[in-house]
C-alpha cells in the first residue's frame, strides 16, 4: 500500500496536467490535439506512474496538433448544430415535439459515447482510428458507454457546481474514461 505523500504526488501530477490542458485548449481549435495528448499521457501515467517528459509532452501535442484542428472545428459545429437542433424542437419549429426530442437525444447520447469511449484509444492511434474502435467498443460492450456517459456527466456537475475545479477535471476525466476501457472493453474483446 502506497503512502499518503505518494498519493498526494499522483493527485497533484493529474491536477497539473488538467490545468495546463484547459490552458492550452484556451485557442478552441487545439482542442483535438489537446484531448490526444492528454490521453497519451495518462496513458503513459498508469502503466508507468510517472508522468513522461515535459519535452515528450510538448513533442506529442506538436505531433497532434494539424490532425487535431479539424476534429476541434468539427466538434465546435456539432455542438453549434445540436443546440439549434435541441432549441428548434423545444421551441416547435420543426415538428414532432417532446417524442422527437427524446429520440434526437437518445441519438446524441450514442454519438457521445462513442466519442468518450475513442479518448483511451487516442493514447495509441489517430482519431479515425480510435471512433472507428470506439463504434466497435460501444457495440461489443453498451455498459462501457453509459459508463463513460455516467463519469462524464458527473465532470459536467461537478464543473458546474464548482466551477474552479473544471481546471484539474481534464486530466481525471479522461483517466476515468482510461480505467472504462480498461475495465469494461479490453475484458471484452478477448
């Protein structure tokens, strides 16, 4: 059993790394590259416990970072096409109210989890790569997704209700979503 001061180091070494992702996600478009660092990295964090080089980590972000502003426009467009999809459907300005919204909503919770369940992929592979495995996961093993959904949902409340603590939740979110996939699909997909 490791020590309190160990723990304490661990904790403090995600904190950093959860605060130093959001300030680099600051410019929207380095968000991709962003999330795929990070996942190398806690990756990297739970096989070896330790944090790989300041320099390796500055190396891989360069390394995603042109791959990754496509996926950031992309994921700024869903979200701008969700919400007016959400809003045109409450509002009843497309028709098929409150049974439609609930399917729209199913839809995107699926689409959701795929997205969740690519991040550990990342740590080895493109983004193409890791949603086309992630389909694959979420297919194989549905309680791996509303796993992902589930931690993912209690990052946002947490965000939410305290919003300092949204500067160390990158790093704890997707370490959670590492142990998902861990836990729930590679059992899976022997």
């Amino acid at each position: 059993m490791r020590g309190w001061k160990e723990q304490l180091r661990r904790i403090a070494e995600l904190a950093l790394l959860g605060i130093v992702a959001v300030l680099v996600s600051v410019p929207v478009v380095t968000v991709g590259a962003v999330v795929a660092t990070l996942s190398t990295i806690v990756g990297h964090w739970v096989d070896h416990d330790d944090l790989p080089s300041w320099r390796a980590m500055g190396a891989e972000f360069v390394r995603r970072l042109l791959p990754g502003v496509p996926v950031s426009v992309a994921a700024v467009l869903a979200v701008f096409v969700v919400s007016q999809q959400v809003a045109w459907l409450r509002d009843g300005v497309v028709p098929g109210g409150g049974a439609v919204l609930a399917v729209f909503g199913v839809a995107i919770a699926c689409l959701a989890a795929v997205l969740l369940l690519a991040v550990p992929r990342l740590a080895g592979g493109t983004w193409r790569a890791a949603l086309a495995g992630a389909w694959a996961d979420l297919l194989r093993a549905p309680a791996a997704g509303l796993a992902a959904l589930g931690v993912t949902a209690v990052a946002v409340l947490l965000a939410v209700l305290l919003p300092g603590v949204v500067l160390v939740l990158p790093a704890l979110l997707v370490l959670a979503l590492h142990a998902i996939h861990r836990r729930l699909v590679l059992p899976r997909a022997d």
